[in-house]
C-alpha cells in the first residue's frame, strides 16, 4: 500500500509540527510492510532525514491555507502513487478526488470566529473564514476516516456535522519529553530572561482563545500580595503577543516577562525552575503544554474548559477560565498549599503515563489498513 502524508507542518514548532513528526518518527518504527511519501515544505525537506527505507521525502514546498495549496498540492501529490493520503489537519485541496483520511485536532475557528484572532482586514478575513468552513465541511464529508485527539473533539464534530460517529476515531496525542536541563547553564538562562523565583510559566501561541489577557489580570490581583513573583509567558513574539505586551503595560501589570523564542535548553530550565504551570485556555483539542510540565513536576492550574478535564484528569487545580479572580484564587492556592501542590505533581507523574506517540501512530495505522 503507498500512503502518503502531508507533512509541510513538520519544521513547525507548534502542536501541528509536533504532531506530524512523531506520528512519522513512529510510524517508521512500527511499518515496513507499507510505502510512505512524505510531502514537506523546504524546511521540512532539509530537516527530515528517513530511517526507514519504505519511506520516501518528496518537496512540496506550498504554503498552507493559500490558493497556492488548493491548486499545487493537488498536482504534486497525483504525481505519486498514493493508495491512501493523510492530511493532518482540515486544509485539504478541494478537488482532491482519491481516497483520504484527515486528522481534526479542534473546531476553535468555529468556536472563535473573531476578527481579534486575525491580522486580516474585515473583507479578506470573512472570504478567507467562509474558504476555511467549505474545506472544511468538505473534508469531513469526503474523508474515509477522521483522527480526533479527544473525545471532546469527536463529540464536537458530531455535535456541528452530519458525520457518523463510527467514522471518527480518537488517537490520542502523546508527550515528547525533553532534554534534562544543563545545571551549568541554568543560572545564566535564568539571568538572560530576567526570571527570578517564584514565578509561574506558560508556554504556547497567544491567539485571543488562549485567554492570556484574563490570566494577566488574575495575576495583577495575586501581585498585589506576592509583590515578588513574576509571571513568564514563553512564545514566539509576533502580533498577537506584541499586543498582549500592550495590554499588560496598559493595565500596569508588573512583572509579566515575554520571553520571545526559546531553545529546549532554555524551555527545560523554565519549566524546572518555575513554580507551576498556568493554562488558562477557553478551547483546546488536547492539550500538550500542561503534560509536558507535569514531567517537568510541575503542578498545574488549568481552565476547566473543553477537552482539558479529560485530558488532565485528576493531575490539576481547575479554575473557571473567565474569572479573574477564580484564577487569581488558583494561583494563591499553588503557592501556599503545599499538599495540594505535592498530591497535583505525583498525580501528573501518573498521568502521563497515559499517554504516548507509540500508540497514536499504532491506532493510526491500524485505520490506514482497515
């Protein structure tokens, strides 16, 4: 069988390129009994490298959600012999005609439709949104089958699509554990940010979804008490967090750090030296950041929103996520409650033990040959 996997997300540091690269990683371990063509962008290209000679790079160097990829990607992979293509995500080209499956790792752009969550102007971004919900009702409707990585996920797509709930299955994500943090780096790393302890960490995208602003001024009330904590917000710098910068300047919020782009060195120490992790988050598909700080034994406060319950389980302090003061109160509790602290970090060391890109990529390709 030859299957082919749109892998252009794979040099992406976000959940996307996560997923598309230990999905590949594994399934390279688990299958030599299928032909792969692995379709990536220039950076990808260079950056993966097979191991498994039933796998196979092709350059298909499209940017996503474009015309471009509606028009190229179709060309490039019909090139191949593709028995069965994977699309990672919903931006499948339109008259893409030979059998697919597709992974829905969330429903946030129906669920915030907002122009907050987009540089476009008010034209562009309601052609490109009305774009977004065609292709995407279409790939959900042509597709043999949908991976959703929760079941909140599933239950979300069934709740807005007329889509047997057979046809969706739940591949769960799994945790990449970092590097252990250099000891010999550690105090100039915390230097170069300007961190002192305690504080509290983030680490992700800033889009409005991500309730950033909110957990911003829960902080301002916690500072008030706890003068010399600092809050850490670790991401790339671009429109979003330049406004958010704005936004804790304009409110006077002190000590909020914007740490810009980070290494593994760097992200390891933060996550080792911080004193909990805070995920206020309105909407989420799974949920990688707050597993990959429990292993880091971190407790976590989490909004008790969409998947993030099921997905942490017992393993964190949730708090309702449009509260200020609800997460100025979880914050509180995670600096002076010991044994809450202490049974959330051994409950988290339990808790990712559910998870694992082993078996995604076996139920994955369990689907592939069914």
């Amino acid at each position: 069988m030859n299957i082919g996997i749109d892998a252009r997300f794979y040099s992406e540091a976000g959940g996307l390129g996560r997923y598309v690269k230990e999905l590949i990683k594994e399934l390279e371990k688990q299958d030599s009994g299928n032909f792969y063509h692995i379709f990536l962008n220039q950076e990808g290209f260079k950056e993966y490298n097979p191991i498994n000679p039933y796998f196979k790079k092709i350059l298909a160097d499209v940017k996503w959600y474009t015309l471009a990829e509606q028009i190229k990607m179709k060309k490039i992979i019909a090139a191949q012999p593709i028995d069965l293509m994977h699309f990672p995500h919903w931006n499948i080209p339109f008259f893409y005609r030979r059998p697919f499956v597709i992974t829905i790792h969330d429903l946030i752009l129906l669920k915030f439709p907002s122009r907050r969550a987009s540089t476009l102007g008010p034209l562009k971004y309601w052609i490109k949104n009305l774009a977004y919900r065609l292709i995407l009702k279409h790939a959900i409707r042509s597709s043999k089958k949908i991976f959703a990585p929760s079941n909140f996920v599933k239950e979300d797509i069934l709740n807005n699509f007329k889509v047997p709930a057979k046809k969706i299955i739940i591949t769960h994500e799994g945790l990449t554990v970092l590097p252990p943090p250099n000891p010999d780096t550690a105090a100039a790393i915390l230097q170069k940010f300007s961190l002192q302890k305690p504080y509290f960490l983030y680490v992700g995208v800033s889009y409005p979804h991500k309730n950033l602003e909110k957990l911003i001024l829960g902080f301002k009330k916690f500072q008030e008490q706890e003068k010399k904590s600092q809050l850490v917000l670790v991401g790339k710098k671009n429109y979003f967090y330049e406004k958010l910068e704005k936004f804790s300047e304009q409110n006077k919020v002190p000590n909020v750090i914007f740490t810009d782009f980070v290494t593994n060195d760097e992200l390891a120490t933060l996550y080792q030296n911080a004193k909990a992790y805070v995920f206020p988050s309105l909407c989420e598909g799974f949920g990688l950041p707050p597993l990959e700080a429990m292993s880091f034994n971190l407790p976590i406060a989490s909004s008790n929103t969409s998947c993030l319950p099921e997905i942490l389980g017992n393993a964190a302090l949730y708090f309702n996520p449009v509260s200020s003061a609800d997460i100025t109160e979880a914050l509180k509790r995670l600096t002076t409650d010991e044994k809450l602290r202490q049974k959330l970090i051994s409950a988290g060391q339990e808790r990712i033990k559910f998870f694992s890109w082993q078996n995604c990529a076996q139920l994955t390709l369990q689907e592939y040959l069914k």
